[in-house]
C-alpha cells in the first residue's frame, strides 16, 4: 500500500497528514480573497456545472436522502454537505476542510463522525477510508488570489484501499470534473460580486 504523509504546512496537512489517493485542482480569481472565501461557503449545485446530472449518475439514479450527492439546487454546497455526511474539520479565514467516512468495515453500522477528534480516532481503526477536502484562498501580490482544492483518501488497512481503490477507478474522472467545475463556479461568483 502506497502511503504520502507530509509535514504540515496547512490546516488539510494537520487533519489529513497521510493518504493513498488525492486530486488537486486550482484556479485564479480577479477578486478579493475575503470575496472569494465567502463565494465558496455560498456556492450552489446548480451553479456547478453538470454537478447534478453527475450526481446523479454516481447514486444510480436512486433519490435518496438530501447530502452533498443529492443536493437541493439554491442551498450552499458547503452547508449540505456539512448537515448530511460531512463535518468541518478546519475553518479559517483562508482554507476549509471537511471530512466524511467514504468506507466503514463490513456489517458495522456507518456512523458520521461529530467532531475532528471522532474523525482522527476512525484513522485508527481498520477498514475505514476517510476522505478530507479543502479549499485554500491565497493571496496575490496584485490584489488577486488563487483557490485551490485539494481531496484527499487514506485507507485505514489494505482491506478498505482495495475497495476504494475499485471506487475510486470508477468515479475518479467525475470526481475531477466536479472540482473543477466547482472552482469555476467560485471564480465566476466572486468575480461577479467585483462588477
């Protein structure tokens, strides 16, 4: 099993230091960076491009409960997340990061972790794979600022990377659309609040 570990360097390095699978993508946006941040916390699925046709593919086409795959179309993205399978794990003036449980051992109950130390424990604890994102804001000398995200996925075992790993051959390609779509649709609304 293919293991990173980095030394911290930001709040997604201190609650997820080691991970097998991860995506990075990046944009950069001609507003503020408070602008942006905010725009990333207001972001809408339906103002992401295909977000939902995507989800939908991803649950089967299955209705399902409200959570980030079954999102309602005005509420922030963020926040849906946050109120189903999601937690906060970071939040500062400059990145966020949320974590969800993405595999739990077979037959155990699949419980949402309701803090970061909950969240840290299951890294613990065999046959979890716990999945963590971020959005970064950084500054630019011309008043700018870049946004990034980073998704990272650490198998507890070699049991639980196996079966993500199946997983994640399947949804990699759309997991790297949404990202992406996801930052344009940040840069497009903190853009728009600069004219």
């Amino acid at each position: 099993m293919t293991l990173l570990t980095l030394t911290s360097a930001s709040e997604l390095d201190r609650v997820a230091p080691s991970y097998q699978f991860h995506e990075v993508h990046r944009t950069t946006v001609r507003a503020t960076p408070d602008r942006t941040y905010r725009a990333i916390k207001e972001v809408t699925a339906s103002e992401i491009l295909f977000f939902r046709e995507l989800t939908w593919l991803r649950r089967f086409g299955r209705r399902g409960p409200e959570s980030i795959l079954n999102a309602p179309a005005r509420r922030p993205l963020l926040d849906v997340a946050t109120r189903t399978s999601f937690i906060t794990l970071a939040d500062s003036p400059r990145e966020i990061v949320v974590g969800t449980v993405v595999i739990a051992p077979p037959h155990a109950p699949r419980a949402t972790p309701i803090n970061a130390d909950q969240f840290a424990a299951l890294a613990a604890q065999g046959g979890h794979a716990l999945a963590t994102m971020n959005f970064v804001v950084t500054s630019r000398a011309d008043g700018t600022c870049d946004v990034s995200t980073e998704t990272r996925v650490f198998a507890t075992d070699e049991s639980a990377r196996r079966r993500f790993a199946a997983y994640w051959r399947l949804i990699n390609l759309g997991s790297a659309f949404i990202r992406l779509m996801w930052l344009r649709a940040i840069k497009r609304r903190a853009e728009a609040e600069c004219t």
